[in-house]
C-alpha cells in the first residue's frame, strides 16, 4: 500500500496475476501471506525476464510451459530429513506408543516437497516396526517437487546434516542402511516407499480424501494467511481418526487458529497436538 492508503500499481498487478493463475490453472495463492508471495513473484520477473508482474501474467495466462516456472518461485523447497530431530524424538516416544494399538495406520504427509519428511517417517516407521501396517500418503501441489519426492535421491552433500539429524531423532539404525551412494548422490531403498501414495493435493483447493491417524504438515502453513490456515486445520481435523494426530511445524501454532478447541497440545514444544474426543 502507498501512503494514502491506496494500492500500488505492483499491489494491483500481484492480485490480478493470483486471480488469473486461479482461473487458468486452479492454482490458489490468493490467501498466501501477501509480503513472501511478493517478494518471490519480483524474483520470478526478473529472473524469467518477464519485465513487469503484468508481463509475468502474459506469459503465464498464454504459455502453460510458464506455469512450472513459476510455481517453483512461488513454492518453497527448503527441507531436510530428520528436520528439527526433537519433533521426530517426540514421534517415537509420545506418538508411536498410541499407533502401536492399531491394527493399521494412514499417514499424511502434507507439503512433502522432494520427500524429505516422508523418507524420515518411513524409516522412524521401520525402526518402530509400524512400517508394514503402513499406508503413507504424501502430497504437494508443485509437480516437479513430488517427482524428486518418488525418485527420492539428494545431494551426497546433504547426508552429513542427514545423518546427524536422524541420529539426534533416536535412531535406532544407521542411516546408511537406507541408501547407496553414487558419485555425488545418495539413493534411497524404494522399498521406503513401497506403502507409498504420491499425490497432487492442494490444502488450498482440495478436500478430505481419506482417515488419517497422524498428519505431519510442518513449514507449509507459515506461507498462508490465517484465513487460508483456518482451512487447512479445518481441513486436517475433518481428515482425523477420534484421538488422532497433527504435527505441525516449530513455527507454526494452532493457538489463534478457529479450529483450536478441537486439539489439544500433546507436546507443546514440538506443535504435536491430539484430537479431541467430540
Ligand atoms: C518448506 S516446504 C516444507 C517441506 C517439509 N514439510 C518440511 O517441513 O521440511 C513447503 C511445501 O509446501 C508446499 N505447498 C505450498 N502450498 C501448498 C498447498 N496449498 N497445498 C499443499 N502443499 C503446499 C510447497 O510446494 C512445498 O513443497
């Protein structure tokens, strides 16, 4: 906004090229937290050369090969398995406990991005012996990110941190025993995704598609305003088995969210919550 309150003419372009994006592509960053989208679309314009926000919506509305360009500005792909290790401690020792008492299990993972947290959960699984009544879901709305996510290899680079992260989680394995190294890659065993379902699922747009015991949907809501979060909680308590799980991320909190009475803190530090019996 100007000073006197009025729009400025980048303001009216942003909207313009959000609602155009919705129209043309169902894509919804209408409720996206305005500042960060912002300063990811004058990054996109110039660095796709698109001149202007208006010329960036040209190209986006005429050419769909522009779309994937530009969901990878306006999607975040920062991750790391094992992130935040504690959230996985608390998994193990106040999450797993209750998941033992089920026959089987479904796990959504949602804004998994390359797969990172998925891959994470799948060997903490394993670990715990709860791999093979396992159904996991995992779900993104940028394709590009749920195609590295299936073919599940990163940077040799990376594993250190990795490592480090699983370890500090209670490992009970070495991370090692899940992947090959190849020149500067680390491949990861496709049997972690054997019990696997990759999807295209939007917490902006889409609905509940199955009951879920734990949903893990850590660094997605911090990018969404709080209408757009009241969704997605709304979204996730309506997915929950009674007394089932939300792990949100360090960042995040259900505390001002109008789905908060239907939860409560299970492990505070963490953002773990529980379902209440209703
Ligand atoms: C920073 S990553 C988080 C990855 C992982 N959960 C973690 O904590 O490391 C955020 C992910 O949310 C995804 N995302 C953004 N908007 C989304 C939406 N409306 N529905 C589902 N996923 C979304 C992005 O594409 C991105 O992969």
């Amino acid at each position: 906004m100007t000073d006197d309150d009025e729009p400025s003419v980048e303001d009216i372009e942003i909207e313009l090229l959000l609602e155009a994006l919705y129209r043309r592509y169902h894509y919804d960053f209408r409720h996206y937290a305005r500042a960060s989208i912002k300063r990811r679309l004058f990054q996109a314009r110039d660095r796709l050369g698109a001149g202007s926000i208006s010329g960036l919506q040209e190209q986006v509305l005429r050419d769909p090969d522009a779309l994937a360009p530009l969901l990878n500005y306006l999607t975040v792909q920062v991750s790391e398995m094992f992130r935040d290790p504690s959230y996985f401690r608390a998994l193990r020792e106040k999450v797993v406990p209750h998941l033992r008492t089920y026959p089987s299990l479904k796990i959504w993972v949602a804004g998994c991005s390359n797969g990172e947290e998925l891959y994470s959960l799948a060997i903490l699984f394993r670990e715990e012996g709860l791999e093979q009544r396992t159904i996991f879901y995992a779900t993104d709305i940028n394709p590009k990110a749920l195609r590295a996510a299936e073919a599940g290899v990163y940077p040799l680079s990376q594993i250190r941190k990795f490592t480090e992260n699983h370890q500090k989680s209670g490992a009970r394995t070495s991370l090692s025993d899940y992947y090959t190294a190849d020149y500067d890659r680390a491949i990861f065993d496709s049997s972690l995704r054997a019990n696997v379902v990759f999807s295209d699922h939007s917490l902006a747009t889409d609905s509940v598609f199955a009951e879920m015991h734990l949903i893990s949907c850590r660094n997605v809501l911090i990018y969404f305003d709080r209408a757009l979060q009241d969704r997605a909680v709304g979204l996730f308590d309506s997915s929950l088995v009674r007394r089932g799980f939300l792990g949100l991320g360090r960042k995040e909190s259900l505390r001002f969210s109008a789905h908060a009475a239907a939860f409560e803190d299970l492990v505070r530090d963490e953002k773990l919550y529980q379902r209440r019996d209703r």
